[in-house]
C-alpha cells in the first residue's frame, strides 16, 4: 500500500474509507452509505480529488487523489452523516 503521490501528471493514489463496527470488523453488509472526501486548504494546492463523495460498495468506498505537478503535504478526510471516526 502507497501512501505517497508523484507530482507526475500521469501519476494518482487510489483512496479508500473502509467502515467499521464497533468491535473493528469490516461491514462489508453496507453497500449504498455516501462518503465525503475533502482535502485540506493547503493540500490543494498540491492535489485534487477525482470526486467528492464515493457510494461503500462491500463496506469500502474510494476514489483516486490526483497530482497539480507541486511536490508537498495533503491531509485527505473522509466523512459520512450517522457514522463516527
């Protein structure tokens, strides 16, 4: 698993916001629940999402980070009503 992205213009990461029951078991039951990803205001200037909700599908929702060409730090969230970190 990467957990860094090129400034390449051809280069993405994919993201994924997986969730979880209390006990930290995947509700890979949950299909259909719509997750906000949001990247912080300085990060945006280094990366932009290829959209801003993704629908669970198995439990997991993702999406791709994609680079502006810069090189520097992105903080990524991920948010879905009803649900809790």
């Amino acid at each position: 698993m990467r957990n860094s992205l090129g400034a390449e213009p051809d280069s993405f990461l994919e993201v994924e916001a997986q969730i979880f029951d209390a006990f930290n078991n995947l509700i890979d039951t949950n299909t259909g629940t719509q997750v906000q990803f949001a990247l912080d205001e300085a990060g945006q200037e280094f990366a932009q999402l290829s959209a801003q909700t993704a629908t669970t599908q198995k439990g997991s929702a993702g999406l791709r980070l994609l680079p502006k060409g810069k090189s520097g730090t992105v903080t990524l969230t991920a948010e879905s009503p009803g649900l809790r970190a």
